[in-house]
DNA sequence: CACGTCACCTGCGTGC
DNA sequence: TGCACGCAGGTGACGT
C-alpha cells in the first residue's frame, strides 16, 4: 500500500508512544466477542525467559509472588501499562520494540504452541491463555510492585487530564528555561510524548523544536497543549479503527506531516520537509512554518 | 539546572 | 551474492 513511504522502521517495529500504549492496553483489556481475555484470571504460571526483562525482581521471586494473583485490570499511564493484580502491580514499558499478545497456550490439536524468538516473559492464566512479552531489543522491563507508584509517581501529568489547563500547562512551560522539543519528551513532565508525536504536535502549532519553553505566550502554551492532545487523539483513534486482539497495525503513519517525510513537500506550504538532530533525535520540520525566533 | 553523549540491542536498508 | 555499516526507537547514567 503506502509501504514505499513510510520510513523502514515502521515496517517492522512498534513506536509505542501514548496511542500505542493506549491501544495495546485496549486491545488487551477487550477480547473480541465470544473470546475470553485474561481479566479476572488467575495466574497459574510465569516464565522468565530473558532474566533482564525484569526490573526489580529475579525470576524466581517474580515467579513465586505473580503465582496465584487475580488480574483484576490492565490500564496505562504515560508509556507504561499497568497490570493490576490482587496483591501486587504489574508495570510493562515497552520501551521501542516490545510487544505484548495474548493467545490460548494449546492448539486445537491439542499441542503446545511454542513460544516465538524474542518472547522474554510469559504469564498463564487459569483459563488456557497466556500473555506473552515479545521483546527484541531488549530494552523493554516489567516491574513487579505492591505500590506502583514507586514507579510511576515520576511520571508528569497525563496529558488528557483536566487539571492541566491551558494556564497550568503555561506555567509549566515557562518555569523552566529549555528547549521545547526535548521539554516535551521528559517523561517527568508530560508522559505519554515521544519522537514522532512531539513533531506532529509541534509541526501543527508551527513551533521550531529548538524555542525555548519560556519564550512562550501564553496563548501559544494553550495552542500547543491543543495540538498535543489533538496530535494524540488523532493517533489513538487511527489505531483504534483497525486493531483486532492480537493484531494491531494502527494507520496513523499513514497521517504524517512532517515526521518521517524530509524531501517531502509540507502539507501547508510546499516547502521541504528537513530534518534535524535536537538532543540526538531525529527531528522533522517544515523551514517555512517553523521558523526559529 | 540544562544539555550533550553514550550505552543498551536487534534487524533492516544501503552501498560497496 | 555477501557483508560491513548506519540507523531507528525510549530512557538512564554520566560528564561538562
């Protein structure tokens, strides 16, 4: 279809920013009809097949402590998913390659279908499911906790949450004195942001990367917190549209602006999209929209 | 505090 | 055809 066009990674990688955090904890939260998920289920077994999946446990404690927990919930906050257990919480960054699926751990043969190169952490569940961590890069880590907030309490303000107006997001932004683009990608203060969608949200308020966060007015603060949530809203929806349980390839990237399209000419403008390194990241502007103060 | 750099890791595309 | 190489994603550690 648009294979040609898209950057190459997108062919065989996951991003998992917020929509696609979003829409795995969905698709994982809510079987197709007639199927069972995992809500509900007890965990009959955990196998540990990268010892560094994990990130505060070893396999064998991690083991012995998800072994009969109910899973009551999975959610998300910011990039990571959160599994609620009845005792204790699961947390899953998928960082940029990770994978979670769910899929019944016999055939209907009756064999035991095998685990795939790169599943480095599988639960069983009671009712013949298991969720599996897929994992190729090793960079992905689930964390076992009683309190998740030991972990997530780092994170900055959703950026969907009422409390963050356009005022309180102004005042964000300029109590510090840094570049926007990476401001936008600390975890800390907003989660949920990552490469490609801070382009898009930057492209659509026609904001330079490289501003600086206190030389905004107070207008432009509230006209960016809109484009972000747009930006997000827009990606959520667009995966939304085409997942089933297991299979999730979103179409966002197929909405691109800027990211991803250097030689391309802006959707607005005509003019070439560049790209640029900011804070070593790849980085896509128009040079006619987003022009540096 | 802000910012740069590197490490982590694998697989794909590119160019020789 | 094979093969070395660059590069992509998110984050944390560390140096300036």
């Amino acid at each position: 279809m648009l294979a040609g066009r898209r950057p190459p990674f997108l062919n065989q990688a996951n991003m998992p920013e917020l929509p696609e955090v979003e829409t795995i904890a969905r698709s994982l939260r809510e079987p197709p009809e007639n199927d069972a998920g995992i809500i509900t289920m007890r965990v009959t077994g955990a196998k540990v097949l990268w010892e560094g999946t994990l990130a505060n446990l070893t396999p064998r404690a991690f083991t012995r402590r998800i072994k009969g927990q109910s899973l009551e919930d999975i959610g998300r906050r910011g990039k990571f998913l959160v599994f609620t257990f009845s005792t204790d919480t699961m947390l899953i960054h998928l960082r940029m390659s990770g994978d979670l699926r769910i899929e019944k751990v016999t055939s209907p043969e009756g064999d035991m279908v095998p685990l795939l190169k790169h599943d480095h952490l599988a639960l069983t569940f009671k009712n013949g499911l298991r969720l599996v961590f897929n994992n190729p890069r090793k960079f992905g880590r689930a964390w076992l906790l009683k309190d998740p907030r030991e972990v997530l309490d780092d994170l900055g303000p959703e950026p969907f949450d009422e409390p963050l107006t356009a005022e309180v997001f102004h005042q964000m932004l300029t109590g510090r004195s840094r570049q926007l683009k990476p401001l936008l990608m600390d975890q800390r203060f907003l989660a949920g942001l990552g490469n490609i969608y801070t382009d898009e949200a930057l492209f659509r308020v026609k904001l330079h990367p490289l501003t600086r966060s206190d030389d905004l007015a107070a207008e432009q603060s509230g006209m960016l917190l809109k484009a972000i949530r747009d930006v997000l809203w827009d990606g959520i929806r667009r995966n939304g549209a085409s997942i089933d349980w297991v299979y999730r390839g979103g179409e966002f990237q197929n909405h691109f602006n800027v990211y991803g399209r250097k030689g391309d000419p802006c959707p607005d403008c005509g003019t070439l999209i560049e790209r640029l390194l900011v804070g070593q990241r790849g980085t896509h502007i128009c040079p006619a929209c987003q022009k540096k103060k």
